[in-house]
C-alpha cells in the first residue's frame, strides 16, 4: 500500500465520518467532467456479502461527489440501497460473460468503465494462461462500441485476494497479465489506468476484510473492504483526470 493510498482511505473514513468535512482535493481541476460511470463485473461490483447490497459503489460515489464531480452511475441492473443504484454485474460471471453482459451497457455512453472480472476464471481454472487475451477482448468491445474519439476510460482491477483454494492459486497469473495488459493497451494509445488491488502490501486484506459477524467469505470483501476498495478505484480515477485521460460523456440517444 502506498502512503499517498493510506491517505485518501483515512481522509475516506474521515469524510464518511465528520460532518463538513471537505473531501480530498487533488481531485478539484478535473472535477468539472461530469462523470458516468458502468461498474462492470461479477459478484463483487454486484456487492456480494455487503450487508446493503452497495458494495464499493456507494462509498466511491461518495467521495467523488464530495470532491466535486457529478456523478452517474449506469447500467441495465439495480442493486443495493444507495441513491444511483445502476451496475452491471452478474455473480458468477467469467471474463467471457461479463464481456457479453457489457453489451446490455453500451447504449449508456458512459465515460468511465470500472471493471473487476475473472476471479470466477480463476475458480474454475477456466483458461487461466489466457486471461489477458479474454480481458483485452472485453475492453476493446467497448472500446468499438463507444467509436472513434468518444471511449471511455477504462479502469482495470487486479483480483482481489481470496482464500478459496483455486482463486488464490490463480490470481497471480491473471494480476500479473492484466498489469501488462495495462501498460501495453496505455502505450497503444488507449485510455487505461490499473486500480491495483492486491500488489505487494495490499490494502485488503484476508480474512481481516472478508469477515462478518465471526464468519468469513473466501472470495467477497465485507463492507470495510468494500471502503477499502473504494478508496483504491477514487485514486485511479484522479490519477486518470490529472492525466487527461478522461473524456467528457457522449449524448445518450433518446427513446
């Protein structure tokens, strides 16, 4: 974990926390583009084992909207009890699937695609030495669909942690194609940035943030790693603002 990570997570807590409380401001120069934002993948963008069904989502409309941006989420599902409830997210989902789940989202334009998928890959040892290939696939997917000059940033996670036995085996084969897929897709051109979530010290940890009551999930984060996970999707998405790599969303066809 990075200290600038540690930073933005304990103002995180602070914002959740203090009333008036201003939010991080490195955020305030690009915060004028208005974001719509697909949070894209399985069970985890869908808020599994979140005790309000909202997951990261909630949390990091929070502190985008309290450093100053507009937010939309988007997508053809609702979940949760937060306002902006929109995702596209379907548990149990591999990288395949997910991809053909993100057509139901094209229509919406949106500017900004969080993605977190292929943790059901890694349980099923399904193709594990061609993660990246799949994954590349579904970014470029929505990359042709959005058209020329108007993609979206693409904000790719690495696999959480997990203490089911074929996930965890997996997951460092797959971290490790999508952090090169990463830098190979940005030097082509694309607007891509990696929200890595499990590097070398990660901010999530198991079974600490896998835990509830005294139980604890192998493969979904309790509510506090949700906020963790949150704080780690807000850095790559300033990160992405300050870099320009974050355009202004495309005008929705009516019906």
């Amino acid at each position: 974990m990075t200290p600038r990570l540690a930073w933005i997570y304990i103002l995180t807590l602070l914002i959740q926390t203090t009333c008036g409380l201003a939010a991080p401001t490195r955020a305030d120069s690009a915060s004028n583009i208005p974001l719509r934002i697909l949070p894209l993948g399985a069970s985890i963008t869908w808020g599994q084992n979140s005790p309000t069904g909202n997951g990261y989502r909630a949390h990091l409309r929070n502190q985008l909207t309290s450093a100053g941006w507009n937010v939309d989420m988007v997508g053809s599902k609702k979940n949760g009890d937060m306002k902006d409830n929109d995702v596209e997210a379907h548990p149990g989902d591999t990288i395949a699937q997910v991809k053909a789940a993100s057509e139901n989202s094209y229509r919406y334009k949106p500017n900004v695609v969080l993605i977190n998928a292929g943790t059901n890959d890694c349980r099923l040892n399904n193709q594990i030495s061609t993660a990246g290939d799949r994954m590349r696939s579904l970014i470029e997917g929505l990359l042709k669909a959005a058209g020329n000059g108007k993609e979206p940033l693409i904000v790719l996670s690495t696999l959480l942690p997990s203490g089911q036995k074929e996930i965890a085996k997996n997951t460092p084969s797959v971290n490790a194609q999508y952090r090169d897929l990463v830098k190979r897709m940005r030097k082509e051109g694309v607007s891509i940035i990696l929200a890595e979530m499990n590097g070398k010290d990660p901010l999530i940890k198991y079974p600490k943030d896998y835990t509830t009551g005294g139980k604890v999930d192998d493969t979904h984060p309790n509510d506090e790693g949700y906020r963790k996970m949150a704080s780690i999707w807000y850095e790559a998405i300033v990160d992405a603002a300050e870099s320009g790599l974050i355009r202004e969303p495309a005008a929705v066809d009516k019906c």
